[in-house]
C-alpha cells in the first residue's frame, strides 16, 4: 500500500482523492463515462440543480478485506434507490449497470485510498446526480451530470460503537408528508440544518424528525434511520413514506429475523412509547450502526440500556453486518460484489 493515513481517526471529512468518475447526459442520452482529475465541475450558472433543487445522491462504500481484496456492499440496491430519486424529481435516470460500473472504476482508480482490514476504515463513495443546462424557468432540465467521488473514512458520529445522545426536533420538519422524505435530495438536508445545528449546539449527536402529518410518530434521525429492542426480542424500525429507505435498515430487518431469530417488525413507533424499548439504535451507510444511549423529549428523557456502553443485541447486530460488509460472515445471497 503506497499510502499511509492516520486510517484510525479518519473521522467524517472531504478529501480530494486522484480520481472521480463524470457523465453527461445530453441530447437525450448519456456520453460515456470517464475518469478525471478535476475535482471541480464546470456547470451553467442557471443550472436547476442549483436554483431549484433538481439533485439526488447515494452514499456507499468499498470495503478491505482479510485477504486484501475488495468488496460492495448491496450497490444494486444504491443505483435502484437513484433512480427512484430521479423519477421523483423528474431526473434522467443512471441505468444500474453503469451505476456499479462508475463505482468500480472509482474505487479500482483510488484503490490505495481503501483502508487496510482491520481499522474499522472504508472508502466512502458518494454518487451525485445533479440537473444542469441553461434552463431559468420552473422545469426539468434537458442535462444531467452523473459523477461519482471517494473519500477514506472513519465512523460518522463521534465514538463509533460508544452511545450517542439524540433530541427529537419539535420545532422543524425533514420533509412533508407527500413530499420527498423517501428520495435522498439534498433539499431534505436543507431543510433539516436548522434542526441539526440546534441540537449540535445543545450537545447532542443529532435531531430526530417526528411524522410530518401529527408529530407523534418517530421518523428518522438525520442521516441515518431509527430501530428500537423491546425486551421481547422484537426489533422494530418506523414505517413511513417521508422516510428514506435506508438500505442499512432493510438489511438489519433481514439479519434480526434470520440471522439473531428476532422478531423483525416495520411499524409505527409512537415518541410517547420509546420507554418501551431496552435499546436503540441509528443505521445508515456513514453511521454504519450507531449505539442510541438516550432520546431527549422536552421534558422526557427515555435511556436505552447505558448511556456510556453498547447493549448486547445492538452489539450482536453490528458484528453480524460489519461482519458480512468485511467479509469475516458469511452474506445473503447477492449482497456483496467483488472489486477486481
Ligand atoms: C442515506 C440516508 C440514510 C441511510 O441510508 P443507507 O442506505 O443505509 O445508507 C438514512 N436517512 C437519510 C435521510 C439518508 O439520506
């Protein structure tokens, strides 16, 4: 390995990396993809992507093995949630094959970026799909560019497997309720820096959104989705369409069910009835499985296990799929592909 980091405390930052992957789609069609250096994209100044939103991304990473090779975790499953994006916002879609393509090429390109097996480190890819063109009025642009960039890291929240402590936002809403909740835009990030700032400055992890209908039901947190152990060995995770379908979730809900003999369960999880979880948790791709030690409520404080130490089932569930993305476990069928 030509390159040698601090691979344990990467942290969660931007780094300009030799290579990154750009498309273009023009004239009804995308050109073919290449590999660049220029870590700045060259866009009209009346882009759509820039004055209206009309932008989708993906978060996924690239994995070192035992033996040294590397590996994906389910990237069928980030281009297919891409398109979904697009279609929501009217976006030209990425077909999945030069989806997977473009994240191999970056990863082969930046390959002594991966971090070395057993430093808990990855290669943090981040797909984006923005709509360009001189375009001012409220439409759909006619061109899209389709990029894909990588960056080493180290977990997203401060601790990694030590709990965090989150408050649920009361005074701000990610998304509305037939709005784009269920599409990763950045116009729900947008909307939720307000809320994140806020909590940030009052020391907690993050906010977590309630229903944007009612406020009663828990959503999500910022970045990352919500699931809850009762003491009956259930594991449960919000149901609802403003959420973002985080593909980490999808992936535990299997795990807890056939791996840990949970019982697994997307349904509603009323904020008045966190007291009866035993612990909790926020997955997602960055946060991998972050511990959540306790949920402010205003005047409501709910503790799940120990404020300072991971519960045993979270614990369980987080060695089963880091197991897997390191290849130490063996995966479900389908979930893992080989850079090579
Ligand atoms: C990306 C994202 C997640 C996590 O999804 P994964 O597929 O598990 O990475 C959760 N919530 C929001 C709002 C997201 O943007």
């Amino acid at each position: 390995m030509a390159i040698n980091l601090d691979w344990e405390n990467l942290g969660f930052s931007y780094r300009n990396l030799p290579f990154r992957y750009i498309a273009r789609f023009k004239d009804g069609k995308w050109s073919a993809g290449e590999l660049t250096g220029d870590n700045q994209l060259h866009i009209s100044e009346s882009s759509p992507a820039l004055h209206y939103g009309q932008q989708g991304f993906e978060g996924l990473k690239a994995y070192r093995t035992k033996d040294g090779s590397i590996q994906l975790f389910r990237p069928d499953q980030n281009a297919a949630r891409l398109q979904n994006t697009a279609r929501r916002l009217c976006m030209a879609e990425v077909p999945t094959e030069m989806f997977i393509d473009a994240v191999k090429q970056v990863v082969k390109a930046n390959e002594d970026f991966v971090p070395p097996y057993g430093t808990g480190a990855t290669l943090y890819l981040r797909p984006l799909l923005i709509g360009v063109g001189d375009v001012i009025g409220v439409k759909p642009a006619d061109e899209y560019i389709f990029t894909v960039f990588a960056m080493p890291v180290g977990s997203y929240f401060k601790g990694g497997l030590a709990p965090s402590k989150f408050v649920i936002s009361r005074d701000y809403d990610r998304a509305a309720p037939l709005g784009t909740g269920g599409a990763k835009v950045g116009g729900n990030y947008a909307a939720s820096l307000q809320a994140e700032v806020g909590a940030k400055a009052s020391g907690y992890a993050d906010a977590i959104y309630l229903d944007p209908s009612t406020h009663t039901k828990i959503e999500e947190v910022g970045a990352a989705n919500f699931f809850g152990i009762t003491a009956d060995n259930e594991f449960i995770t919000p149901l609802s369409p403003s959420i973002l379908p985080s593909i980490t979730k999808y992936s535990l809900l299997y795990l807890a069910e056939h791996r840990l003999g949970l019982k697994a369960i997307e349904g509603e999880v009323y904020a008045k009835d966190l007291g009866k979880f035993v612990e909790a948790g926020a997955c997602g791709t960055a946060a991998i499985i972050s511990p959540i030690g306790r949920i402010d409520d205003g005047e409501d404080s709910y503790i799940f296990h120990s404020e300072t130490e991971v519960g045993p089932t979270v614990k369980r569930l987080y060695d089963e799929l880091v197991g897997i993305q390191f290849g130490d476990v063996e995966a479900p069928e389908g979930w893992i592909v080989k850079v090579d």
